[in-house]
C-alpha cells in the first residue's frame, strides 16, 4: 500500500511548513517553481469547515501543480473534526491532512487548538481516533516538544499517535515557552527518530544546506522548514545544490528576485478575482516578500522605507523593479 508521507519524503525530504498568512496559494504557486515535495497549507479553522463558513472554505482553493498537499486544520472540539474532515473531502481533491497541536498564538489557544492539546493529552487520543474514524487519507500531527522543559510530551504523543492510526509526527524542536526562538533541540529529534515507528518530520531553525545537514543527522525522514522558506523560496533548490546558510540569499540573481515578486503578484491578482476580495488584498503582504527577499542587498534599508512608505501598488511594483534591476 502507497504511503503518502514516506513516498513523497523518499523523493523528496523537505517539506515547507504551514505558515499563517504566507502559505496561501499564490505563495505556494511560487514555491512549486522549487519544490516538488509536500507543502502544508496555512491552518485551516475545524469550526469554520464544519459551519462551511464561506471564508473557511476558500482556504482549501487548489491547482493540480499544488500536489503533494497538506491541508492543516486547527481546533479545540474534537466533536467538529469528522465533520469538517467530510466537508473538506467532499469540496476538493484531498491529499492528506495535518492537525496543529503546535502554534502558540493567542487566538488558536483561545480557541482549544494548537499548543493547548499539549496540556491536554485526552484531548489529543479522542482528536486522533476521530479523525481515523472520518477518514481514510493519510494525517500527521504538527507538535512541539512540550510546554516548558518542566512538561515535555513528545514520548506521551508518539505512544498516542501510533495507537491511534496517525501516520506522521512533525516536531518543532522547542518548547511553546521558547515560542520562535530558543535552542532547536535535535537532540530530542534523534530520540524521537530512533524510537518512532511511524514517519518523524523534524522542524526549527533550518536556513541551509548546513541546518539541513545537522537536523538530517539526527535520523528524522523529513525536515520541514518554516521562515526560511517564508523569507527565500528558493530555499528547496538551494539546498538540493548544497548552498550554505551564509549564502542562501546570493543563490538568485537580483533581477531573479525581482521577476519572482511581479510573478507572485500576478498569482495575487489571480485569486483575488471572483472572491469578492479587494485588488489590493495581498499587498501588504507582497510589501513583506519584497523586503525580506532583499537581505543583505546594497540599499536594502533605504528600500524597505520606500516600499513600506507607499500606498500605491504601481509605486510599489516600480520600486520592486527599479531595486531589483
Ligand atoms: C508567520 C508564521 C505563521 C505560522 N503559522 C503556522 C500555522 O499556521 N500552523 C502551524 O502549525 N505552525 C505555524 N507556524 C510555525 C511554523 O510552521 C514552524 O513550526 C516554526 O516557524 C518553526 O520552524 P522554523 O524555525 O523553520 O521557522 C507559523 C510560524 C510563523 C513564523
């Protein structure tokens, strides 16, 4: 029997990481043009699917070329997870799902999901067996190792998800106390990946060939990266032909850097159309690529004034082309 996330790491072992905001299709269109593996989309509210909330649903928008695909859903009702799992399936062509038992964002706490299911493992057995009860397809789960260091519980969450018919375990390798900073702790990783049977995807702090290097090491199948790839695309290709941290943002060419943001911005445009969204929906964002792509560029600091300056997105297209040319 195919095995989704084992298959496609073999071929593939980076993942690019769910990334609120930032993992929505047109990004993901740009990051296809580097990537060939599994893409996890941004979280995706169980209520909200559930509700077919018309915002909700718009998060499962897809293009044949987006394949493999994760959709990861957030939620603290482990009652709505069947439900929001048949809504999904009967709505588009589903690859696989993932749980976010991981972020520690106010508003995903609030609402039961994401790093509160680390306090609560009950919570976690019933999620799990009522997604298997739902579903055929193939799930991970996406945790971080603990709460502090006084509470980890990846042991306790590899036992359930094994029990329970989870297919892969991704493990950011910090605690929700060291929130996006703090030592990745791939040591842990290594354990994790000497006692799992089941696919470990490890995640945290990979910016490079070197990163990639240290955490591969440690035995996990796959290494998912998050703001790497949010702040250079070209990460996956990057490292395939070995490019080191230090040099991750002279990989591409400026004047390649530039036509990649007039690229995104087409795939923008494209899917604000017939949404009901605003033209100009995506353009603070587009202001975001275009400064964090530019690291360590001549004039990088008097371009990011200009660009975030500006309320005009023809201004901001001729900045983007005057800088990057
Ligand atoms: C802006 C932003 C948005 C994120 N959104 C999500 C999300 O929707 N779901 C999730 O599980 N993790 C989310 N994360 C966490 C990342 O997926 C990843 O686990 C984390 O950034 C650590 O990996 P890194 O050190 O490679 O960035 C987000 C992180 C950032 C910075």
């Amino acid at each position: 029997m195919s095995d989704f996330f084992k298959d496609n790491l073999l071929k593939n072992d980076l993942v690019a990481a769910p990334l609120a905001g930032y993992s929505h299709l047109p990004y993901r269109r740009i990051l296809r043009k580097f990537f060939n593996g599994i893409i996890y989309s941004e979280m995706i509210s169980v209520e909200g699917l559930a509700r077919r909330n018309k915002e909700t649903m718009e998060y499962l928008d897809r293009l044949p070329i987006d394949s493999p695909l994760v959709f990861q859903i957030f939620g603290g009702r482990p009652e709505n997870y069947g439900e929001a799992i048949r809504v999904a399936e009967n709505e588009c062509e589903v690859d696989a799902f993932d749980v976010n038992m991981g972020c520690p964002v106010k508003k995903v706490i609030k609402a039961g999901g994401g790093c509160s299911l680390l306090n609560d493992l009950g919570r976690i057995k019933v999620i799990t067996a009522n997604i298997r009860k739902a579903t055929e397809k193939p799930f991970s789960i996406k945790i971080r190792i603990g709460l502090d260091y006084n509470h980890l519980v990846y042991k306790e969450i590899l036992n359930i998800a094994e029990n329970e018919g989870v297919n892969a375990l991704v493990v950011h390798g910090r605690t929700k106390s060291d929130m996006f900073g703090g030592t990745v702790r791939l040591d842990i990783l290594k354990e994790i990946a000497d006692i799992a049977k089941i696919t470990i995807i490890g995640n945290g702090g990979v910016a490079g060939y070197d990163t990639y290097k240290e955490m591969k090491a440690t035995g996990v199948d796959g290494i998912m990266l998050g703001r790497s790839m949010m702040k250079a695309p070209w990460i996956f290709k990057a490292i395939e032909d070995k490019c080191s941290d230090e040099d991750l943002y002279s990989y591409l060419s400026p004047s390649e850097i530039g036509s990649l943001l007039i690229e995104l911005w087409g795939y923008m445009l494209e899917h604000t159309k017939g949404r009901g969204m605003k033209e100009t929906h995506y353009s603070h964002i587009l202001k975001k690529f275009a400064v964090w792509f530019c690291k360590g560029f001549d004039n990088a600091s008097e371009f990011r004034t200009n660009i975030y300056k500006t309320n005009s997105i023809d201004e901001l297209l001729i900045l983007i082309k005057e800088f990057y040319n």
